[in-house]
C-alpha cells in the first residue's frame, strides 16, 4: 500500500514552504525502483482565500489545485482556530493518512497539529505522524500569536525540521529529544531557487514603471532605485500611533528612491479606518520618497522585486530569510526576530519599531549595505531531505504497528 502523506497549507507564507514537498515527492515516484510509491494529499484551510493572498500562489509555484479545501476563511484566533480543528477532523479521519506535515507558524499549523495529536485512526489509537517544517525557530516573544503556534507545534509534533542551526538549540533547550529533531535546510529557499528564472523574466518592473530608457530599446533600459515595503503584522499596524511611527521612520531618508508598498489587506484596512490614505500615493508618481501602494503581489512578481531592489524594509519572516538568499540588504521593522542566521550570516539588520531607530537603519544599509553570506543547508534540496526522513520513518512505523520486523532504508 502505497505510504500517504497529507500536507496541510492555509496562509501566503505556507505555499511557497509546502510546494517544493509536493515536487519532491512526484520526483521520488517518477524515480522509483522499488514499490514505495507516496501519495499526497493536500488540504487548504482556507485561512487565506482571495485571488491575491491564495490562487496566484498556486499559479506560481505550478502546484495543483487543493484535494481539499476547508473555507475557512476570517475571523479572531480563537474561531479560526476552532473553526479549521472542526472542519479538519473529519477529513483526516476520512485520509487516514501515515503522516502529517504542517509548514510554519499560522493558526492553520497549530490546529491541524492538535487535531492530529488527539485523532485515533482505529480502535488501537494509531494517530499519523506529525511532521513540522520550520521547527525550533523562537522570537522569545510570547505577544506574537505566531509564537505561540511555533512551540506549541514543536511540542505535539514527532519529527521537526529545522531550517537553521540556532533552532536545534532552542529545541533541546525546551527538552525536545534530539532523535526528533533534523537539520534539513529551507523549503522556502527551494522555492525561491526553483522559481529564481522565471521570477527574472516577470514584467512587474515594466508594469511599476520602474524601468528607465526606450522601450524598443532594450540594452539601454535601467532600473529606477527602489525600496521595497512589506508591513502586515498586527502589532505594527494595528496600532495608529506605532503604525505612524514606522511610516514617519521612511520619510524622508529614502530620499532618491521611490518606495514600493504592495499592501497586505489587514494593512489596507488600518490605512482607510486611520484615515492615512493621504500618506500614500496610489498613481504612477515616481517622486524620490514617495510611497506607492499596490495591490499584494503574486510570488514571481515580488520576487523579481526583491531581487532587483535597493532595499527592502519588512515585518514578514520570510521575506528576511529570501533578501539573505537574493543578497539584497533588508531593514526588519521588529524588536526581535525567530531567523538570527539572516543577522549573523545574511543581509537583515533588526530596525525596532521607532521612528529614529528606523531611520538610522535605513540610512546604514542605503550607505553601507550589510555584505551577507548564505546559511547552512539553504541549497535548494531541503524538501528531498524531508520526504526521504518521511519515507523512512512511516515505513518503520507501519513496521513497529504491526508487529513485523522493522524496515530500515
Ligand atoms: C497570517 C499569519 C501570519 C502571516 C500572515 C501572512 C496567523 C496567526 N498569522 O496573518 O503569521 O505572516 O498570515 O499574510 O496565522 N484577508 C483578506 N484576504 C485573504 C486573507 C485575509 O482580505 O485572502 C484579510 C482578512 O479578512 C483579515 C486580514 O486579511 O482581516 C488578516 O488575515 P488573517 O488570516 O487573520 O491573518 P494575517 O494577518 O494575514
């Protein structure tokens, strides 16, 4: 019987993490000598559920549509959570699968995790393996709801992926045995690499009239300087007063570049309900310093304009580890952050949330940007790593089930 495994995503940052899996397992079924097949299902929670946080998404990392969609759609920590626990138990009870992978630190990866820690598949109690990519990352910050999903997922989860060294510390120093734990490298990063070429040949550049020269002209066309602006989470922009501090920290010190802010909806909300929208532009200005709002963008698009910024200035997690990746110097609007390898090896300098902090930070890496390396293991092979751990361990489990000798690859 062929080993399956069900792959959980529910949020932007969760398909880039889950795609290079899916591929990794085609690959080891394309490839197969033996009888080992995998199969995958992948459920979508729907936490993220519009065309721009979701579908394109999919378009762009050419994964196929969901086996199963759960709707969950909006709502507060506790009915989102609740809502996807409820409508996922029934579905995994129905799969029944050998393993379960939950990607990074969304309400979707706890409630999933917790459903699959207490699920009792048959009347001897067998629950699949629960596998959790990203593991061990840590911001100390038990304010950030992200937080709270990261360790309690460790905790209930029987195999971790750690994407960075530091995470293996902080796994054994919260007691976690060091037999569940596999340094592996990134999924994100194999996304980027894997999407790296096509995101070159995306026409956002043309589309942001960022481009200078002919157009007919293609060997004399340059780049505008450009920043490049992401701000989402919720302590920074629910807030009127902090998200004013952060937007007064821009003014006027990127003073030649125009900066670009694809807005995230919860932040597009705060913009109208705090009455700044007069803060932004929303044309084609190219006036050095303006802000200039557009849409969320599709994964190849931002990319491509990550890869082709001055600077980017953040609060995503992700987008501080694929700067480190691209080698373009990134500003982190946070106190903290769960990724120190984007500090210590990578291009990410840590801004804090106030205005002068910010400006002291941007004029730094404008003037003298931070020159990073790449970490350990972000090769572009992580999810191959994983799905041949996973293979192995459900067929050892399967072995320790039923009684048979145990199968060791
Ligand atoms: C979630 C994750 C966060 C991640 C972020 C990336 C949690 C606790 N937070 O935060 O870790 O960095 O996603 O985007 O899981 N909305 C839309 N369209 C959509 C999705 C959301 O308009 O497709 C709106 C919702 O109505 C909501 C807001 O955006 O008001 C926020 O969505 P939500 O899922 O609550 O969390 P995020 O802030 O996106």
């Amino acid at each position: 019987m062929p080993i399956k495994i069900m792959i959980v995503v529910g949020a932007r940052p969760n398909f880039m993490k889950a795609a290079p899996i899916v591929t990794a397992i085609k690959q080891h079924n394309q490839g197969l000598k033996t009888d080992e097949p995998i199969r995958h299902v992948l459920v979508h929670t729907g936490q993220h559920y519009s065309a721009s946080m979701s579908d394109t998404f999919f378009e762009d990392l050419k994964l196929s549509p969901p086996d199963v969609d759960l709707g969950v759609g909006s709502g507060s920590h506790a009915e989102q959570t609740a809502e996807i626990m409820k409508r996922f138990e029934p579905v995994l009870l129905r799969e029944s699968p050998d393993a379960l992978v939950v990607v990074g630190d969304v309400n979707s990866t706890i409630a999933c995790t917790l459903v699959a820690a207490k699920v009792s598949l048959d009347s001897k109690g067998t629950r699949p393996l629960i596998a959790h990519v990203e593991a061990g990352l840590r911001s100390f910050d038990r304010s950030m709801p992200e937080e709270i999903n990261r360790v309690l997922t460790d905790h209930i989860s029987d195999l971790l992926f750690a994407t960075e060294e530091n995470a293996l510390e902080n796994l054994a120093n919260e007691g976690i045995p060091r037999k569940k734990v596999h340094f592996v490298g990134n999924t994100m990063i194999d996304s980027l690499l894997a999407c790296r070429d096509r995101a070159e040949s995306s026409t956002i550049l043309e589309r942001l009239g960022l481009l200078q020269g002919a157009k007919d002209d293609h060997s004399n066309r340059s780049t505008r300087r450009y920043a490049l602006l992401t701000l989402h989470r919720p302590a920074n922009v629910d807030d009127r007063d902090v998200f004013l501090n952060i937007v007064d920290g821009l003014d006027g010190v990127i003073k030649d570049h125009v900066v670009i802010f694809p807005v995230h909806p919860r932040t597009q909300k705060r913009i109208a309900e705090f009455g700044l929208n007069d803060r932004f532009d929303t044309g084609a200005d190219h006036r050095p310093g303006a802000i200039r709002l557009t849409e969320p963008l599709g994964y190849l698009d931002f990319m491509c304009l990550m890869a082709n910024a001055a600077l980017v200035i953040t609060d995503s997690g992700g987008i501080q580890e694929e700067t480190t990746c691209l080698g373009v110097p990134c500003v982190t609007v946070r106190e903290n952050t769960e990724r120190p390898s984007t500090l210590n090896t990578g291009t990410n300098v840590l801004a804090g949330v106030a205005t002068n902090g910010i400006r002291s930070a941007i004029s730094r890496q404008l003037e003298s940007p931070v020159k990073g390396g790449v970490p350990e293991l972000w090769d572009g092979k992580a999810a191959v790593r994983i799905v041949d751990i996973l293979r192995r361990q459900c067929l050892e489990k399967r072995g320790i089930e039923s009684g048979a000798e145990v199968v060791r690859a």
